[in-house]
C-alpha cells in the first residue's frame, strides 16, 4: 500500500515538470527515442524483466531494451528522468546514448561515464553510482552493439572507428548539456569526466580535442597510445597461438596457486613479498622516467 501510495506522490509532484515532453526536443543530429519518469528503487530492465540475461547471452537490441538488469550491490536508483537518444553525426553513425536527471535535490552538475574494451554498450552501473551522488549522469555505447572485446563494427566502417575513438563521447557530451539545460532551465555548473582503461583513454582524447567539454576528468589506467596498445596483444595472441604449448594446463596452475598459498606461512610469505616489492620497485622506477618523456606524444595521438 505504502509503495502504491509512494508511486503515486512521486507521479503527483513531477506531473508538471518537461521530462515526457523532451521526446519531442529538436537537436541537431539527434533523434530522442524515450523520455520517461522512473521512480526511486532497484533498476528494473524494460519490460519488468527484474534478472540480469544469462551468461553469455547477446545484449537485446534497440533504445532503452540493450540495457543489462545487472546493477551495483547496494544501489537504489533515485527517481529521475530517463533520456535516450540516437545521434548520427556522420551518415554511418548510429550512437546510442542515455541521460538519467535527478527528479529531486540535483547538485547541479553532469558526471559523464567512460566504457572498457571496444565497448558497445552503455555503462549502466556507472551510471546508478553517478545518479546516487545526485548528479545528472550520461553514457554512450560510443556507435556500436557487442562485447567489450569485439571489434568487427570497425571492418568497412571507417566513420564507426572515428565515432569510437573520439566523436561519440564529444557528441553525446554536447547533447547532454542540452538536454540538462532544457529539463532543468539552467545548465550545469560543471562538467565532469570518469572512466578507467577505454574510459580513461576516452578522457584523454577528450582533454585533448575538446578541453570545453569537461571541467574535471577522472583517466583511470587510460587504454592509450591505442594503436601500440592493441599491436602488442596481437603480439601476446600469435605467440600464444603459434605454439600452444607455451601456455600453462589447468593443472599446473592449480600447482601455481598451492605454491602460492604455501609461501604465505611464515618466513615464505615474508620471502615473497619483498622479492615482490623489489621487482616492483625496479619496474616503476623505470617506467618512470620513459613514462614522462612518452607521455606528451602518446596521449596526442588520436587513436
């Protein structure tokens, strides 16, 4: 009953605000496909389907429907409204995009999130974490559908590569801010960028060509100089694949770990940890040095 009555209020107190009526915004290159009222509580998928698909299956296709069931423990989304919206900023561009806005006590700024692999879809559990904080939250499947670690959408389709590197994040960031403005009658105050590995590359590029975009920027372990980055595990698939024989059986890393667990007892452990911090020591201070000489030409790098 109380749920009910919840619903209701919730219904009541935003009946008046634009969010339905954001359907019908006009924006350049932008088609909005949903705009709709979700009320506080767990993240249930289009449909009602309330679990996560089954291990392996494909994500579903089309507007809001791609969206995995699978949320943060412990996160309770804040009512908002649901914006989604497909840009085409090139004639082979197909870039799906989402925009969550608080209902109540935003903090008057927009926390875009990043993506990991070859990404295709959009970063949902980002998203709940960015809205649980109060902020206008947006991602994008950056152009494509599939897994993190299928690159296929880029064969033939050299306007995808570019939506992929580096439009698609600008585009959905520029449409968001409109759409910020238009629901809440004023712009956000500031800007800010998150994401780790493709995310934190994606971050970079946007320092990079578009420094208006973002106030603050959050590069986690940034997937850059992407072109060598990629090179080099092609590298580590042909050795692996030319001699299989080099890789390790199950049953040797079942050895490994034993071994492993074994040294953690006493003088081992000790043992292993300062030849590990050693090692480790070595490594970082190494990479130190190339890494400031290295990093103005590899983060320039477009791709």
């Amino acid at each position: 009953m109380m749920s009910i009555v919840a619903l209701g209020l919730f219904g009541a107190l935003l009946a008046a605000t634009p969010c339905e009526s954001l359907r019908s915004l006009a924006l350049p290159n932008t088609t909005v496909t949903a705009a709709q009222l979700v009320p506080a509580g767990p993240f249930v998928a289009p449909g009602g389907r309330g679990q996560a698909p089954a291990a392996g299956a494909p994500a579903p296709a089309g507007g809001r429907g791609q969206r995995p069931a699978a949320q943060p423990p412990g996160i309770t989304l804040l009512g908002h409204c649901c914006v989604a919206a497909v840009l085409k900023p090139s004639s082979d561009s197909h870039i799906e995009i989402e925009v969550w806005l608080p209902a109540e006590n935003w903090n008057g700024k927009l926390l875009a999130v990043g993506n990991g692999g070859w990404a295709g879809e959009i970063s949902y559990p980002a998203m709940a974490s960015a809205l649980q904080e109060g902020y206008a939250t947006a991602s994008t499947d950056t152009g494509h559908k599939g897994g993190g670690a299928d690159a296929s959408f880029a064969l033939g389709h050299p306007e995808k590569v570019v939506d992929f590197a580096y439009r698609a994040v600008h585009e959905m960031t520029a449409t968001s801010k409109s759409i910020i403005t238009a629901f809440y009658d004023r712009a956000p105050r500031l800007a800010y960028w998150s994401g780790c590995s493709t995310g934190g590359r994606q971050g970079l590029m946007s320092a990079q060509r578009y420094p208006g975009d973002f106030d603050g920027i959050i590069a986690g372990a940034p997937a850059n100089y992407h072109n060598h980055l990629t090179a080099w595990l092609l590298g580590l698939s042909v050795a692996y694949l030319s001699d299989q024989a080099r890789a390790l059986p199950p049953a040797k890393i079942a050895l490994v770990n034993q071994a492993v667990l074994n040294a953690g007892r006493g003088a081992g452990a000790r043992r292993l940890l300062q030849s590990h911090r050693a090692v480790r020591g070595d490594r970082v201070a190494s990479s130190a040095s190339s890494s400031r000489t290295a990093v103005s030409s590899r983060v320039s790098r477009p791709v």
